[in-house]
C-alpha cells in the first residue's frame, strides 16, 4: 500500500514493523525519508511523539504526536482522563497529600518517571519511609483482575486479560506490578468485561484525542473498574496482530 505509512516510536520496534508487514505496506524513517505524504495518503503513528520534517501537513495521520505526547505522560495522561469524567486512581502531585493516604493505611505508587513502561520508575510505598521524591504520586487500588482493551476509532476490537504465566516460580510473581517480567502474561479465551468497562475504555481513548489505543483497566467488588493509562504503541503478536491489520485496512 503506497499510500499508507507507519511511523514508529523507533525503528527497532518489533511490533510497528510486524505491523506493517501485516498491513501490506512500509515503515516510515524518522528522517532522511523522501516519502513527503499528501491528501491521499495516512501515517499510522505508532507511539511517535514527533513527525519527519519533510511531511506535508495535509497527510492524515492517526494518533496526532501531539496527542501521543500527552498520552505517553503518567501525570498528563490521567488529568486529562479525570477532567473528562473517565474514572481513574485518586492522584497527586503533592508529597504531604501522598504521605496522608499512607498515615490512612493506604499504598502509594511512587511515579519517578513520568514517561516509562514495564514497571519502570515504580516505587511502592507503605510507609513515610518508603515514600520518595517523584513527580506522580497515585492511590493504589487493589484489583480483582488486570485488562487490556484495545480500541480502534470508538470501537473495541479485543480483550485481554492479565494472567499468571504458570512457567514463573511463586516467588518471582509480582501481584502488584503484573507485567511480563513479573510473571504475567496476556490471555483471551474466555475473557469478558462489562459494557460500562468497555465504554470507559472508549471514552479513555477519545479523551486523549487518539484514533486508536490499548486501554489499561483495573476492577474490582470496591470501585467497579479504573482506567490507568492508554498505551499507544501497544506489544502486538497473534492474532492481536491479526486484529489490528484488518481493522485498521479497512478504516483506511
């Protein structure tokens, strides 16, 4: 496809590439690319914060950058989703506040960095020694289950659940933090969340001005469901792949 580009984040990533090779068409340089765009042609922005120069500004591209940068923000990403009513963790960026809710009994998710994934700059805190210094401070809720609801212009076209990978020892099982490196893996058979989950995911999304992204959600019995962040260069294999490619031709 000649009119369609994909524009990654880096162009080490695995799943931009796998994408488009998916879809049938190439990945865009982040510079020195001759490929200058127009009013009939689209870049797919996985997770790029920036466009090449060169490109005309009448090219369509979905996921503005700078709508990706507010995104990609810990602190941005949930005002914007609190100002639009989305429901998210209580938050803070105040110290004194953070040390109040662990004086209530409460954990504190120290946020050090604001831009980061797989658990990076995470520091739990349950005691006013533990807390340290950061720029994010969120309320941290417990959780009867972990999803990832992909959303593609207002649509939801997958769900996948957070599951314990039984090739981790017990011990290595991050409960908390539940990512790939603590023990977690994606799964779908079987994997259901209510209609007000899935249209939280899609309010989520459309208030980060995004055309598509994979959407974070927590539930459980005591708040029903939060929403923690919108990712907009998500890990894609399998089908979820598969998803992505045909949604996205046939948007296009």
């Amino acid at each position: 496809m000649r009119n369609i580009r994909i524009l990654p984040y880096k162009m080490g990533s695995k799943s931009a590439k796998a994408l488009a090779e998916a879809i049938g068409c190439l990945r865009l340089k982040t510079e020195g690319s001759r490929w200058r765009g127009g009013l009939s042609k689209t870049v797919i922005n996985w997770g790029a914060n920036t466009l090449p120069d060169a490109l005309r500004a009448s090219t369509r591209v979905l996921n503005r950058p700078s709508q990706v940068v507010v995104a990609s923000n810990k602190l941005s990403a949930l005002t914007a989703l609190k100002d639009n009513d989305v429901k998210v963790p209580d938050f803070t960026t105040n110290k004194e506040t953070a040390l109040s809710w662990i004086q209530e009994g409460h954990i504190v998710v120290c946020r050090t960095l604001l831009r980061a994934n797989s658990g990076l700059g995470i520091v739990l805190a349950e005691t006013a020694e533990q807390l340290v210094d950061a720029p994010l401070y969120v309320k941290y809720a417990k959780k009867m289950q972990e999803y990832r609801i992909h959303v593609i212009e207002g649509e939801v076209v997958r769900v996948q659940r957070k599951a314990r990978s039984r090739e981790v020892p017990d011990e290595e099982v991050n409960w908390q933090i539940r990512n790939h490196d603590n023990g977690f893996i994606f799964a779908t058979e079987g994997v259901e969340v209510g209609e007000n989950v899935e249209r939280s995911a899609i309010d989520a999304v459309a208030a980060l001005g995004l055309d598509f992204g994979a959407v974070d959600v927590i539930t459980h019995p005591s708040y029903d469901h939060y929403i923690l962040e919108v990712n907009t260069a998500p890990g894609l294999t399998g089908t979820t792949l598969e998803v992505y490619a045909e949604k996205l031709k046939d948007l296009l």
